[in-house]
C-alpha cells in the first residue's frame, strides 16, 4: 500500500514536471514584470492592450491569457500586473499575476465625447446594423426599407458596455433627431427582462 502511494506521488510530480516544462517560455527569453493600466481590452476580439508604467510600449493583453490565470476581462482603466516577453511584433504578457478594478473606468461612470447628444423621441425599436467602425467611433442601424437610417456613435455603446456593433446583426435602438438626422441615443442588445420594443 505505501509502494503504491509512493509511485502515484511520483508519477503526479512528473505530470507536474512535463505540464512545466511545456508551459515553460523558449530558451533565452527575458521576462520581465509590469505594472500598468488598460488601454482598452475588446471582448470581441479577444485582446486589448496595457500602457505600462515604466514607460516601455503597450504589452498586448490576451483574453486567453487572463482566463487561463483565472480573471475576466478587465475595463479600460484596470490596474494589471503581469510578466511579459518581447515577441517579433512587440511585447506580449505571459502570465497575469494581478488585476485591480478599482481604477477601471465603468462604460456608465466615462464622460461623453460625443459632440451631440440627443434626447430619445422613440419607443425602442429592433434595427439592424448596416456597418459599424470601431477605429472612425460610429456606424449606422436601420429599422428596414424605406425607413432613415439612426447614426450610432461609439460613445453611445460605451453607455452600455458595448464594445463594437457587427454587420447584419439585430440590436435595440431609442433614437431622436440629430443635427443630421436620426441618432441613437440608447443600444441594447437584448430587452430581455426590460421594456417592449415599438415595432
């Protein structure tokens, strides 16, 4: 009986051994350990960037790497600690040690950028997305044929924590009119447990 506990202590410390080796980083490669703040982190896509506070250039941020380190995805803002590699196009985190939300900016809590903001004079109403880009902050949704289409500005997602809008999907607009035309005031993408649409 101890023989047996012996070689099953013995092989789990293998097992340990290998899984470490196979996590371990390549050969000459320096790891370094950095502090820093949330550039911005897309849910979407899977990544975002850290600004460091040592004043090196932004450390890409995997959501693969926080989940395999058990934390979620962090908000703009988010203090992270992490150890880093430099790879062929930059430097990339290797292992999350820390994530402090207390810095993190909430999507309700950011002050509008938006040079205009409108006052909803519709019911919500189901659109869908004509195109949407997240690098120009805005986009266009439409309720159907014959209807103006209702401009979306980045901002107006943030309000809800919305990080980008994909073409052809359906979302939940509230929109009023804008020095252009409609504009969204309120995105949802679901109303699920909230108020009926108009249409």
């Amino acid at each position: 009986m101890g023989w047996v506990k012996v070689m099953a202590a013995s092989d789990t410390q293998r097992a340990d051994e290998v899984i470490a080796l196979n996590q371990a980083p390549e050969a000459n490669v320096r790891i370094l350990q950095i502090s820093g703040l949330v550039k911005w982190f897309d849910t979407g896509r899977g990544y975002g960037f850290i600004i460091p506070d040592n004043g090196m250039q932004d450390v890409l941020l995997h959501l693969s790497c926080l989940k395999r380190d058990g934390f979620e995805a962090p908000l703009e803002g988010a203090r992270v600690t992490c150890e880093v590699v430099e790879r062929q196009k930059g430097y990339q985190c290797l292992r999350v040690l820390s994530v402090d939300l207390s810095t993190a900016i909430h999507p309700v809590e950011r002050k509008s950028r938006a040079h205009n903001t409108v006052t909803p004079s519709s019911g919500w109403v189901r659109a869908k997305v004509k195109w949407f880009n997240r690098a120009r902050g805005f986009g266009f949704v439409s309720e159907g044929e014959g209807k103006p289409d209702i401009f979306v500005h980045m901002e107006t997602l943030r309000k809800t924590a919305i990080s980008e809008l994909q073409p052809e999907t359906w979302v939940y607009v509230r929109f009023g009119e804008g020095p252009k035309g409609n504009m969204a005031a309120e995105v949802r993408l679901s109303l699920e447990g909230g108020p009926p649409h108009t249409n």
